[in-house]
C-alpha cells in the first residue's frame, strides 16, 4: 500500500527532476538518499560543469568543473565511457567529537569520461549525495603522458544568480594563518584581483545557505576561493572560484603521479545556519578511517587545559620556574583538567633560533622534574614549538625524546602556509606523532578538513581568530563569537582558547599590545563572565585549552561551571540561532550530565525547551547574565539551582555580549 508520505516524496522527486535541465550534450545527475539534493555534471563541448539543486531549487548553476596540467594542451571534449553509482549507509564510533555516533549516509556516482578525439586522454569525476551536502573531487587513471604531472589550474567554480550576501573572511595573500574575522557581505563586494576567501564560505541564496569548504585534503594543495570577474560571468550571475595555494618551488600547484584522486569541494546545505550545524558531519565523513582501525587511536584522550600564555598576574610576567610550572599543574589537577600547555620560552635560547635544540629546556624549569610531578598528578604536558625549529632539530628526534620522558602532545605553530610542501609536512609530522603517540595541535594552521578523522591525535587546531587577539585588536566582536559556530566551527575543531575571566563590556575594551615590555600582562576578555563560560561549552574542540592563569580563577565566581569540563560529547543539538546574532546549542556529555550554553551579541530573551534532556527529575545548576548588573559589570553573574524536567522551558534574559550556562545531573 503506498503511503501519503511516499506520494508526497515521489512529487518531490519529480518536481527536483525538473530543476536541472538537460546540458547540450550529456548530463549525468545524483540523488541524495531523501531525494531533496540533486548533483549534476554536464558537458557542452569542451566544457564541464556542475549544478546543485536543494527542495526543488537550483542553489548554484552551470559551473564550470576540471583541471588543467602543464605540458598538456587542454582537454578537448568528453564522452562518458562508463558510469557507476552506488549507495552506502554506515555509522562509525569516536570519543573526539560532538557526538560519539556518527552516521555517512549518501550517495555516489563515478563518471569515467574519455576525449572523443585524439588523443582520447581519461579523466574521472566523482560527486556524491547527502540529504545535507554534495561534493565532487576528480581522479587522474593511470595512461602514458601522466606518470608524472603537474597541475597548473583547478577550474572548479560556483556559480549563483544574482549578488547574494554571505559571511566571508578574506586574506591577501596564500601565506597567511587563517585567522581573520567572518564579515556579512555580498560576492560583488569582495574584490576580484587581491583578494582570497577562506573556509567556510557561507552564501544565503534562494532561501537556502550554502557552507562551501573542502574535505580529505592529502598530497595536494590547500584551497582558497577567488571571485571571477564580472567580465567572465554572464549577466545578472556572480561565482566563486577555485584558488589552491602554488607550490613555492615555483611547480605549480600540484605534483603527483597517476592513478591520483584530489580532494573533495564540499558544499554543506541547509535552511537555517542551525541546519547547516546538522548536516556538517560530510567533512570528517569524506576521510579515510584511521589506519588501524579506531582502537588503534585508543590512548587519545580528550579534555580540557591550562595554559600559561595568554595572561599572567599583575605586576609579573610569565615564569619559567619549576615552581610556577608545578603551581599551574597543581591548578589543572584541582579543576579536574587533564592537560596543561607550556608555551613559547621553555626551550633555551630564543624561540626562533634554528640552532636551539629542542631537547634541552631552560635549566631553571627543571624540565624532568616537572613532567615527573605532572604525571603524579595525572596531568598531561603540551610543548609549544615553533615548525622550523623542530623541522630543523629533526621531528622524529624530538618526538622520540620528549614521548620517553613523559610529554604528551606539542603545540605547533606558524606554518602560516596550505601549499603542496606544507600539506605533505602536516601528514609526516602527525604520522610520527603517532608513533610515538604523541597528540598535535596545530597553531598558525590552514582550515581543517577533516584530517582528524583520520589522524585522531590531530586533536585541535587553530586557523581561527581566537581568544589572544584581545591582546593586541578589536578583531573579537560580540557578532564574531556569535558567528563562528556556524563558520569556523562549521568545518571542524577550533583551539580558541576561551574562559577568561578578566570580563569587560565592548565600550570598555582598547586595544594594546599586551606583549610589549612594560605593559600590564593581564588580558581583558570581551563580554559578560556568562558569554565566557558559555563559549567554553558552545565551542569544539576536543583539547579545550581554557586561557587565564589561577590567579584570575581562584576564588570567583562561575568557577565551578568549569570544573571537570567534557571536551568532547555524545550528542549535541543546535537549539538555534543567526549567524553573528546568537546561538544556542545542548549537548550530552560521555558521563550522561547535560550541558546548555547560549551566546548573544546583543540583548535577547530565549525561551528553550530542555525535552533533550530525557526522562527523569535533573538538578540545573544555571550560570547566567544579570542583565541589570551587567549593564555596568560584565562579571556580573547570577547563579541558581533547581530541579527540572525535559517537559520544562528554560527562560533566559541575556544582556549584550552575553550568554548562559546550564548544567544538568540527573537526580535519584
């Protein structure tokens, strides 16, 4: 018997049949499993492109898709010479995500295209289908002409109708961190020639929002986009681009051998930005499982860590002392956080010295003592290291002396770079990081694309604009925080350092370089002590690295909403919100306690149901804004406890820059 749903979906099917038409000379298309996504590549003489339609509207249109080699002229036009489909559905396990089940459910087409004409070169194109997300990469077989090759162009493009608006963030140049800040604008104001576009990048078109990123990234260049020119686009339409990162031996952008497959161009689809949050779990979906198998990956662990940069006491800067060191271990263990980070200083010599050795500390930390006390009290130790320097001392070299004596992870920072080189220098570095199982947080790092799946000692990385800028910019707006759950977080861990707790209102704030010598190191943080403690919960990262010092902690209030802090989650639900306006988001952690954090950029009232709660009496422990107080104290905080239930609503009065946290234990 045919149901009213399977009528309703058939009309849907045929209605989506109809949004992509027919190219001049071939098409091939693919459905989503649901049939609300359709992916489609076309060919009209030497051209291919590409289509995505979502609910029966096009979301991008006709845009061009290939490589270009050096050497070689380009393709001429393509036949189809075999098409294969497939459907999978499976569901893999992790305890290093925000929820520990996750599912890949999809569908694939495999186009094996051959040159009509001499002489008739192959070329693969893949795409496949989510109920949530499409993507394509491209594969190079194996023939004459391509045991080696160089790729000197990737035309892949997206194509929209009008000028519609996004959030984007833009660089100058390939050599950069990623960390600049998401602003809302329309493609026609990004300028053409000197500017490039980082992951995420977030268009609203037709009533829909498209996350275009990249996933599976290996031996391969990092992407940006570009924004083609108005005179290479037809009128009324605007497109992005790729733009990978050129190889600095001046090889263009990619060397390799045949067979190869290149990454996968992912676009994430949703309604809402709270949609987009749903359907993000494509990017780790379209990497590899670990080698080994998960277990193999067992003695990564995730939690939370002190950290020793971002601010220090008034009146005394950052000690390298074995006392002060044991101190701020002592600090981790009471709080119930599992890791503490030393950052740049503890080596000897200076910090960018290609000559230091990164075996030998400063003789004053007593550097073997320290760990010694660190593992007594169960507190793992991150090193900072500059890349060079541990490229230059030899990475294997440093990971086996520092894995004997007792640390458990490195910090490293200023790649700055996504070229061929640095995406292959990522791989060796964490391939020998695991065997001496060591975990790696990667700092001045490209955007995430999913290598965690993969590599899960890859714990965090950062390619955000995180909490140090209070340091030195105004980069860190109220509308930013509320943004990146939607943006940076969309696409993978972030290592923003949040939970300071020197909390000020925006018209408080100034800019100061607080590392100069004779300036105050104590850092301010902007927002109310709320909006802190939330982001510490509303953000992912699986090495939840938390900035003050204890001086700042001890004694104040709201410590407790981060005591024993999960940094990775059974499940997690958005609960909804707008792109720089807020966010809210519940989650389950792997203790069965349920946690709530809401952020906002100015004042708001949110009524949120708690039915993810489940059956049973919860006692709440809420950490929230006084918006009262907080008009003219941003540490302001209320605290209250109660028991609830998942048929209850939690009313929440939010106050600008502001936030909440609940915590939830379910009652005898």
């Amino acid at each position: 018997m045919i149901t009213t749903k399977q009528i309703i979906q058939s009309l849907a099917w045929m209605a989506l049949a109809g949004v992509l038409p027919t190219c001049a000379d071939w098409q091939e298309s693919l459905r989503s499993p649901d049939g609300t996504v359709e992916v489609a590549v076309c060919a009209k003489g030497r051209r291919l492109s590409w289509r995505v339609a979502r609910k029966g509207a096009t979301l991008f249109d006709d845009s061009e898709i290939g490589l270009e080699f050096k050497g070689q002229k380009p393709f001429g036009a393509f036949t189809v010479a075999n098409r294969s489909e497939r459907a999978f559905d499976t569901s893999w396990e992790t305890r290093l995500y925000k929820k520990r089940v996750v599912r890949d459910h999809g569908r694939e087409l495999k186009l094996e295209l051959a040159e009509a004409e001499a002489p008739g070169r192959r070329f693969d194109v893949y795409v496949r289908a989510y109920d949530g997300a499409a993507a394509l990469r491209y594969g190079i077989p194996a023939q004459p002409g391509f045991e080696r090759f160089v790729v000197t162009r990737e035309k892949t493009a997206f194509r929209f109708a009008g000028d519609p608006l996004g959030w984007f963030t833009l660089y100058p140049k390939h050599k950069d961190s990623q960390e600049q800040a998401f602003f809302h604008r329309s493609i026609l104001t990004i300028p053409d020639h000197d500017a490039l576009i980082g992951f995420p990048a977030i268009v609203e078109t037709g009533g829909q929002f498209v996350a275009i990123c990249e996933a599976g990234l290996t031996d391969w260049a990092g992407l940006f986009l570009k924004r083609t020119g108005a005179w290479r686009v037809p009128s009324g339409m605007t497109q992005l681009e790729a733009e990978p990162s050129p190889r600095l031996d001046g090889e263009g952008l990619v060397v390799s051998s045949a067979p190869r497959v290149s990454p996968w161009r992912v676009v994430i689809l949703g309604d809402t930005p709270a949609e987009l949050t749903k359907h993000n779990d494509v990017i780790l979906n379209l990497n590899p499982p670990p080698e080994g198998g998960g277990d193999a990956f067992a003695w990564v662990k995730p939690g939370a860590s002190a950290w020793d940069w971002w601010a220090w006491p008034k009146g005394g800067g950052k000690k390298m002392t074995r006392a002060a060191k044991c101190a701020e271990i002592d600090f981790a263990a009471e709080m119930g956080w599992p890791y503490y980070t030393i950052d740049a200083g503890w080596q000897s010599g200076e910090s960018q010295d290609h000559a230091q050795d990164l075996t030998r500390a400063k003789p004053e930390l007593e550097f073997d003592a320290v760990l010694a006390y660190a593992k007594e009290k169960g507190v793992g130790v991150f090193l900072w290291a500059y890349w060079s320097v541990l490229e230059s001392n030899g990475v294997e070299r440093v990971f086996a002396d520092m894995s004997s004596r007792g640390v458990k992870g490195f910090k490293i920072d200023f790649m700055d770079r996504q070229d061929q080189e640095m995406v292959n220098w990522y791989e060796k570095v964490i391939r020998l990081a695991a065997k001496h199982k060591l975990l790696v947080n990667f700092h001045g790092a490209f955007h995430p694309t999913g290598m965690n799946r993969t590599w899960p000692n890859q714990i965090t990385r950062e390619a955000v604009a995180g909490n140090e800028c209070h340091r030195y910019s105004w980069r860190l707006t109220p509308e930013l925080t509320a943004a990146l759950p939607f943006t940076r977080f969309l696409i993978g861990p972030a290592d923003y350092t949040p939970g300071g707790f020197n909390n000020i209102l925006p018209r408080q704030f100034t800019p100061v370089n607080r590392w100069k010598k004779g300036t105050d190191g104590t850092t301010p943080e902007i927002g109310t002590r709320a909006h802190a403690l939330a982001l510490c919960v509303a953000y992912d990262s699986p090495l939840m690295t938390l900035c003050d010092v204890p001086a700042n902690y001890r004694g104040q209030i709201g410590l407790d909403a981060l005591r024993n802090l999960p940094a990775a989650w059974d499940e997690t639900h958005c609960l909804g919100g707008e792109i720089g306006s807020w966010y809210a988001v519940a989650r389950t952690a792997p203790d069965g306690r349920r946690y709530l954090a809401a952020i906002t950029a100015g004042a708001r009232r949110l009524a949120l149901p708690l039915s993810f709660l489940g059956q049973g009496r919860w006692r709440m422990t809420l950490y929230a804004d006084d918006p009262e107080a907080n008009a003219n104290d941003a540490r302001a905080l209320r605290v209250l406890t109660r028991e609830v239930s998942d048929k209850d609503t939690l009313d929440l009065d939010l106050a600008p820059a502001g936030g909440a946290v609940a915590v939830f234990g379910l009652m005898p």
